[in-house]
C-alpha cells in the first residue's frame, strides 16, 4: 500500500544538522525598518484549542501531528517551530489537505474525518510524520507573499535537506504560488493563504496539499 511504503522510505536521513546548513535560493527581500518579532509559529498553532472540528481550512491535524512528534522526540528538529528567534518559512498543510493526503493514500472513497486522517497519519510512525513536518519546513529565510510571487523556478531547501520547487503561475495581475513536490503523479500543492504570523521572524503560508517527499505511484 501506498501508506506503508511512505512509512518505510520517508523515516531516512539525517536532520539534526540540516538546521544549521540549509540555504534558500530565493530573492532577497528588502531589509524592513522595523526590527521583525520574534512571536513562533507554535505559538499561533496552538493559539487554537478547540481541537478537532469541521473547519477544514485551519491546522489541526497539523498542530496535532507536531505535537506528538514532540512529545515523543522532545529534541527532534520539528522543535525549532517553537523558537521564535529563528528565521524560517514554514508551508503549512490545511485540514483538508490532511484529509485528502490520508484518502490518497488508503483509496478511499470518501475523506476521513479529522480525527480520523490524524490517526492514520500518526499511524505512518513518529519517524515519518517528522520527516514529512520537516519537509514543510524552510529555515533561514522569512520568506512573505511579496518574495513569494517573485520566486518562479527558485529550489527551497528544506529542514529535511530535500528541497521543494516555487512554481508561480501568472493571469494579468493575479499570481498563484505552487510548490513542486517529490511526487510526480500528484496534484502539486498551492498556497492558499499567505503571511500567517507576519511581521515576525518566523511566516507560514496555507497550503492545499501535503507535500510529499518521496514520489509514490
């Protein structure tokens, strides 16, 4: 099954100084005048307490699976979400991005519930589900919708040492942002809302679909 073979490949690598060397070919954006906050990404995640629900367009499955992954590793890199001094860009997953990952994966006919698409998703393995978290996740850049719209064709490195690929799609005025994952077969994802948390050193951007790093048929 798709689901075990994303388990058995994805939980490789090493991460611990990804950190540390991870490097963003993006524009540089313009020094702002104001010294940008140090509020994490965390913080906001977890600013949400109502838990699992039928808004499929915030992050519990997301806050969900973070947790976890730091309840269980409590030094795993995922931690630097909560560390406000870093600079990063973090490509946040919805909901329903969730939902759709976990029917893709099981061939079902119908989405999960939330809860249900997090279990499956914890049940891929802590090892996992911190990978494909790190594989979101862009250190050493604040990286807003401005610089965003002006990367076309510019390769992220990820926290995961994989890189993801900005593919801007243009109309008149309107720019759509997507991120070229792993996977070859699947729909690519697209940001569907951007600067979460602006302002401060650490942005995140709503994304459509989880970003997969392996290529599954």
């Amino acid at each position: 099954m798709k689901i075990a073979r994303l388990a058995a490949r994805v939980a490789v690598g090493t991460m611990a100084t990804v950190l540390a060397t991870a490097a963003v070919a993006v524009p540089a954006a313009q020094a702002s005048a104001k010294q940008p906050g140090t509020r994490s990404l965390a913080e906001v995640l977890t600013r949400d307490t109502g838990g699992f629900d039928r808004n499929s367009r915030d992050f519990d499955v997301l806050t969900a699976a973070v947790l976890a992954v730091l309840e269980a590793k409590p030094n795993s890199p995922v931690k630097v979400l909560a560390d406000g001094t870093v600079a990063l860009t973090a490509f946040v997953p919805t909901d329903a991005a969730f939902r759709e990952l976990v029917r893709d994966l099981t061939h079902a006919h119908r989405l999960p519930s939330e809860q249900a698409a997090f279990t499956a998703v914890a049940g891929l393995g802590i090892d996992t589900v911190e990978n494909v978290l790190l594989y979101h996740v862009v250190p050493g850049a604040t990286i807003d919708r401005r610089v965003a719209v002006k990367a076309d064709g510019a390769q992220l490195t990820t926290a995961l040492g994989a890189t993801v690929e900005v593919d801007v799609l243009r109309w008149w005025h309107f720019r759509q942002v997507r991120l070229v994952d792993a996977d070859t077969s699947d729909r690519d994802a697209r940001v569907v809302a951007y600067d979460i948390n602006k302002g401060n050193r650490q942005i995140a951007h709503a994304v459509d679909r989880v970003l997969r790093p392996i290529d599954l048929p």
